[in-house]
C-alpha cells in the first residue's frame, strides 16, 4: 500500500509560486465552504470542518483567511458548489478520478473532457476505474532528521486506531479510515510526532509504468492542466514513477 505519489503532489504543490499558492488557497476554500454547508460553521461540533481547517494550515493558509470562508460561507446567499467526479483513462490506460467542485457543471465537464481528450485519454463513465481504488485517511509523519523511532510510532499508531504504516524516504505514512484522520493525528501529535500532513487519499490497487515518452509527456500535461484548473480539487491515478 503506497500514496507515496500523493504526498509528492502536495510537497510539489507547496514549491510553486504565489499564484499557484493561491489556486491552492482557492481549492482549500471551497472544500471548506462546501463542509461549513454540509455541517455548520463550529469546527467543535464539525468534525469535517476541523480536518479542513488542519489541511489549510498545513497548506500554509493564513488564520485570517480561514475565518473569513468560514464566515462568508455561513452567509445565506452564499456559493453553493456542487461536488462531482469525473473518471477516465490517461495515457495506455492510465486510471485517473476527478473530483471537482463546481458551480456550472456544463463548463467543468467540458473543461475535463477536453483535458483528457487533448493529452492522449478518454473520460469514461461513472464508476469504469473507481473499482480500482480504495478510500483510505493517510497521515504523514516526518522522519527528515531520522530521529523517528519506527517501531514505536507503530505501536502508538496502531493503539489509536490506523490499519497499517509505510515507511517512504523521510516520512511515514499511516493510513486509516477517513472518519479516524483527525483522531490519529491529534493522538500522534500529543506524543510529539511532526505531522505534516493528513488527509484522504484514494489507493489504487495496482499501478501502470510508462516508458513511452510521449505517453509520459502528455500524462504530466494532463495532471498540469486538471491541477490548474480552480473547479478540480482532486486527482488520483495509478501511475507509477510519476515524479
């Protein structure tokens, strides 16, 4: 079991400039507006909205920032967005899952299609490669100094509830249910672990290498473009070596 791939995506993410920071901003938010809709602005009784609020100060998003969506989104004439996701397949079959949030769902699916048609894929119907994955909570610790005990993280993991660990250069990687993220890292961090990172992921249960160069070329243009475009909060797929 590796999302080892999802974590370069977001340390990826974190070295781009300040626009595309800010696009990152911009997704965080509506993930959060979506939450504070679904459940109420308090992140005490709002389990969701507590996740998200960690997410965005891993993301280095301001506190200043964080309470103004809260409190725009609480407003009742403000956005709604409606999640969808999209499936298809990359590049010699490639397995790729959109998720996006929308406020025209004409304009997103065109924009998605277009990406995958244009870089060598197909989008495809609801469920053709969502089989493939398997819903699961990663929380990441980081062993960049080596000082991480392994077997003691663990053991501390493993008495709070997460189902398995990896161990991938200078992090760990914990994984677990999706309701029990927020759980295992307030645990881990009460025993001074660094975590920087825990969100959801979706793991896929086999992976695709390409060698053909412009196969390899179109893949990462198409995961360009979806990561720019504001409507597309997530991507997942099964290539392997991606970096």
């Amino acid at each position: 079991m590796s999302g080892h791939s999802k974590w370069k995506n977001i340390m990826h993410k974190k070295e781009k400039t300040d626009a595309q920071r800010a696009s990152v901003f911009t997704k965080i938010g509506k993930e959060i507006a979506i939450a504070v809709k679904a459940g109420g602005p308090d992140p005490a009784s709002n389990s969701k909205l507590r996740d998200l609020i960690s997410k965005a100060k891993d993301n280095n998003v301001p506190n200043d920032n964080i309470d103004r969506i809260i409190k725009k989104a609480s407003a009742a004439d403000s956005a709604t967005y409606e999640e969808i996701t999209y499936e298809g397949y990359g590049p010699s079959g490639i397995a790729v899952i959109v998720e996006t949030a929308t406020d025209n769902r004409n304009r997103t699916a065109g924009e998605v299609r277009h990406f995958f048609d244009k870089y060598g894929g197909n989008m495809g119907q609801t469920g053709c490669v969502s089989f493939m994955f398997t819903e699961k909570g990663v929380v990441v610790v980081n062993n960049e100094d080596g000082d991480v005990d392994e077997d003691a993280l663990m053991m501390d993991a493993l008495e709070a509830g997460a189902e398995d660990i990896a161990r991938n250069d200078d992090i760990f990687e914990i994984y677990t249910t999706v309701d029990d993220i927020g759980f295992i890292r307030a645990d881990l961090e009460s025993k001074g672990y660094a975590v920087i990172s825990a969100d959801r992921d979706m793991i896929p249960s086999t992976y695709i290498t390409l060698s053909n160069e412009d196969d390899i070329k179109n893949m990462n243009l198409l995961l360009e473009k979806l990561d720019e475009n504001d409507d597309v909060q997530n991507v997942y797929h099964n290539w392997e070596n991606c970096d």
